[in-house]
C-alpha cells in the first residue's frame, strides 16, 4: 500500500478556512488533517506572521507524568511490584532489594503504611505478604491523569510530593481569517534564478520583502577576551602617551638565538630546556640568523669582551638555531635593539610591546602556558638605574600604582635587576607588579650599540593586573581552554574588528 504523502498542510488550512470552515481548536484539526501540532503550528505561526490568519491563544496547564511515573503504569506502583515479588514464604530484604532495586526501598514505605507486608516475630530481615490480592490505587492514579481525568487535589499533591509528575503548559489555537487572508499564498520569490529567467515567470513572480533587519550569517571570526581587551587598551595608551612606540610582536615562534643567545642568556641555563620552554618539531631550526652578529654573540658567550669575562663555555651553534614559542617578548626587544643599532647615527628610542608568550609551566591559579607579557624599553645615552626607576613610577602610578617598592633581582640579561612591588589599597598588602633592569653590556655591544647606550626595561603581565581589577580568582576563568566562550561571544567588546 503507497506510502499516503503529508498533506499540503497550508493548503488544506487556507481552503478550509476560504471555505467558511473554522478552527476552533488547532489540536484537533491537526489530527484531523493527521499531522503532528508541532507541523500544524509552525504554518499557523507563517500564516498569521503575514497576518493571513489570526490566532487566538488557548492555554492549558496540565499534569504530566515523569519517566519514573510512566514505569509505574507500565510495571505497576513500587508497592505493588514489592508484594509481587514476595513469595508465599516470604523473602529477605536482600533477595527483593536485588530484585527490585531502587523500587524496593520506595515500595516498602507504602506496603508498610498500606499493611500489605509484614515481619516475622524477631526476624526482621524476613518480609512477609500479609495480603493476597492489593488494589494498586498509585497505578489507577496515574493512568486516569494520563487520560486527562481531573483527580482530587490531595491525589495530585501526593504524586507531586513523590515527584511522579509535574505541571506541563501546553498551548494550541484558535484560528480566523486574518486581514490579509489569502485562499493561496503565492509564494514569494526570494531569488531571480536562471530558471525563472528562460521560463520569463519572473514577470509575474512576487517577491518577497527585503528583511533589512535580518541578522547576518554569524561568522566564524575570533573573539578577543574583553577584560584583557580593555587594560590591554589602556596600557597600551599609557605607553603611548609616555612617547614609546609598538614593537612588532606578530610572531610567536622564534629562534633560541633572539630569544635566549642575544640576550647573552648562557645555553646550558635551566629556562633553555624543555621543561620550561615549547621547542619546535617542525620547523626544528632556524635558517637565517646574522652571521657577523652571531660570531659576536659567541664570543661574548665563550670568551667574553666589553670588560666581561664570557662565561666560558664551549657555545654550539645548533642550540641557538633550534626554534622555539617565544617564552618573553623580550625576544622582539633583542631583534629591535639589534636593528635599531645596525641605524647609524644611533637614536633614541622608546619601545614597547604586549603580545603572548609561552612557558611550559605547571598550570596553577595564576598561571597558564601562556600569558600577554607587557615589556617597556628605553634606550638612550647615560640612561641609570635611577631613570628606570623614575620611568617605573610613572608608569605604574597611571596604572593606579603609587607607592612602590624595588626589591634587587636576577635575570640573565639585566644587571642590575630588580622586582617592583606596589602596595595595593584594596588588597592591602604589597603586590609583586613585574621585574625590570639594565641590559648587559654583553647583550647591547656585540649588537653594535654605541658606548654609554644603556638600556632600561621592564616587564609585567597583562593577566595580573586584568584579574586583581575585575576580582577574578582564578587566570582558567580569564583565558585559556577552560574560559565560558558563549560569555566572550556574547560581549559586544569581543568581535574581532567590528569595533
Ligand atoms: O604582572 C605581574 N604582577 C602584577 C602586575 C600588575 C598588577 O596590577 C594590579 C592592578 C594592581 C598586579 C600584578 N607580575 C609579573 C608579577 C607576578 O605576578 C609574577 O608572579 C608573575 N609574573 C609573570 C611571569 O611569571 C613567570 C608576571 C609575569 C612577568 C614577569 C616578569 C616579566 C614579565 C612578566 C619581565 C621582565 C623583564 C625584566 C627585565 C627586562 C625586560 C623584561
């Protein structure tokens, strides 16, 4: 027998309705038409969109049973099932609860109340049948609400309380012609295709309206974090209101050689393994590095120069080319620095950056493999560890920082270092805010930086600052894998360049 195809369900609506025919009550014309509600609603919901029809809301709110309700009219209530599976003899606790698991339990307490079961004198682990025949009211209860059957309130109140069911609203129509009724809807071209254009019905197609307000197709762009966004802006502003300029940071991989070897960081030093730094398989090694530059570096390195002894170990070429996820924008420091001086006359300069770097660290509460490091830079004659400090004040108190403190630090390539702390009002306490110092002489000279050029940098982390302003406790809910993305998404602030 042929599959019977769906009815044109509009058609056979807006005939019936052209035809003086009413609809009362959508439920029952979808059945009539045996179609689902659902498939009846969703033309109603066209229909009367283009006002061809008009609705009229019917409501009903209705009891429903749950799952665990449904397999009590099918396999009869827990209290029935329990005196059902008691044989003549009676049966240990243990024997039913395996039988009827988590249906025991509950039957007991009614077969109990119901005095269907009962005890052996002094054996309480035997349970006896103290009836042969049990009128399952639970079952009957619910297949009359199944049935649509109104119970009594105190029924209903026992089933919500053994949560059996729960109230459900359900909703159909009443439907009219409306004022743009229509016996058949012509359909509303949304395109002129080729088709249209050989057959020339396009003459007479109507189209249909331009929804100027229509969403667009979302578009899989990136999202930037907001609240990164935002003090990333306004760091980056301090910086440019300080007269520094950006550095390029579009390149998180990069050779051992800028990243570690220029900034005369020795090769056997702890960060250069792969417990703390990302090496890359693929490309393994970098291909071009300057090579009058790189035999300077080496030599600083073995032998030292520039009144510093080297460190005086065997430098391999091989381990300054492996390539790397750059752990410091300090990195694009050492490439700018040793740009600025191939630029004769030398000039001064101020640079900054914020970008990410990577470190193979153990993830924590304030710490990622990765995080925006924000470095700044001043490169200048006769600069001292009193111009750094000056620099450093004033770009900590726009950021809200006054009081600071500077503890003495060590990194490879500043001598001196030091820790900046800032006393921070909310926290009430000192706050460890970044590292700064004064780039070696072995790191600047071999670049070809005039005598009496120093260097004053300085670095913090833009996640920091980023969690203590909005409060957050723990980075993985500002950035990273595990952040809410629908949260990012649904910030105006986020989507990429539609600012
Ligand atoms: O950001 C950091 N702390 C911070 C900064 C601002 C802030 O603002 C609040 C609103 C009040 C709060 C806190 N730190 C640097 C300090 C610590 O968090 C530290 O535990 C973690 N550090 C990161 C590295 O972790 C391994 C932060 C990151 C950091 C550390 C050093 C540098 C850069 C980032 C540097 C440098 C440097 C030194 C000399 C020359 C050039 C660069």
């Amino acid at each position: 027998m042929a599959e019977k195809s769906p009815p044109d369900v509009e058609a056979c609506l807006l005939a019936h309705l052209n035809s003086g025919g009413e609809v009362p009550d959508s439920r029952s014309y979808a059945s009539s038409l045996s179609v689902t509600h659902d498939e009846l609603e969703a033309v109603i919901k066209s229909l009367s969109a283009f006002r061809i029809v008009e609705t009229t809301d019917i409501t009903k709110e209705t009891w429903v049973l749950t799952d665990e309700a449904k397999g009590y009219v099918a396999g009869g209530s827990p209290e029935a099932q329990l005196v059902a599976a008691i044989p003549p003899e009676g049966a240990s606790k243990d024997v039913l609860r395996e039988k009827l698991g988590s249906v025991f339990d509950i039957g007991m307490k009614t077969a109990a109340k119901n005095k269907w079961i009962g005890f052996e004198k002094g054996n309480k682990d035997l349970v006896l049948r103290k009836v042969d025949t049990i009128k399952d009211d639970l079952q009957e209860q619910l297949k009359r609400l199944e049935n649509g059957e109104v119970l009594s309130d105190k029924v209903i109140d026992d089933l919500k309380r053994r949560k059996l069911i729960t109230k459900e609203k359900s909703i159909w129509y009443a439907l009219k012609k409306g004022p743009q009724f229509v016996a058949k809807r012509k359909k509303l071209a949304t395109d002129v295709t080729q088709e249209h254009l050989r057959s020339g019905d396009w003459k007479d197609l109507e189209f249909k309206d331009y929804n100027f307000g229509a969403q667009g197709q979302p578009i899989a762009i990136g999202y930037v974090q907001p609240l990164l966004e935002v003090v990333r802006e306004e760091i980056q502003n301090i910086f440019l209101q300080m007269g520094f300029t950006e550095m390029p940071t579009n390149n998180y991989v990069e050779s051992s050689f800028w990243n570690f070897d220029a900034l005369f960081q020795p090769q056997q030093h702890p960060a250069r393994d792969s417990h703390d730094t990302f090496f890359l398989e693929a490309p393994a090694a970098t291909k071009q590095l300057p090579e009058d530059y790189l035999e300077k570096v080496k030599e600083v390195h073995q032998r030292g120069g520039y009144g510093s002894k080297g460190y005086g170990y065997d430098w391999k070429r091989d381990e300054a080319e492996k390539n790397l996820l750059r752990t410091h924008t300090t990195a694009v420091s050492t490439r700018m620095l040793y740009k600025l001086a191939q630029e004769k006359p030398f000039a001064p300069k101020r640079y900054y950056s914020i970008d990410r770097v990577f470190r193979n660290e153990a993830v924590d509460r304030t710490h990622l493999a990765e995080f925006h490091q924000i470095e700044g830079l001043i490169c200048d004659y006769g600069l001292t560890l009193g111009d750094l400090i000056g620099v450093l004040e004033d770009f900590f108190s726009s950021l809200g920082m006054s009081k600071l403190r500077f503890k003495p630090a060590y990194n490879p390539y500043t001598e001196p270092s030091m820790e900046i702390f800032s006393y921070h009002e909310g926290l009430k306490k000192w706050v460890e805010v970044g590292n700064s110092g004064m780039f070696r002489p072995e790191m600047l000279l071999p670049m070809g930086l005039p005598e009496g050029v120093n260097v004053i940098a300085w670095g913090l982390s833009l996640e920091r600052p980023t969690m203590i302003l909005y409060g957050i406790d723990n980075i993985r809910d500002l950035f990273g894998p595990k952040v809410d993305f629908n949260l990012i998404k649904s910030n105006p602030l986020c989507r990429l360049g539609l600012q």
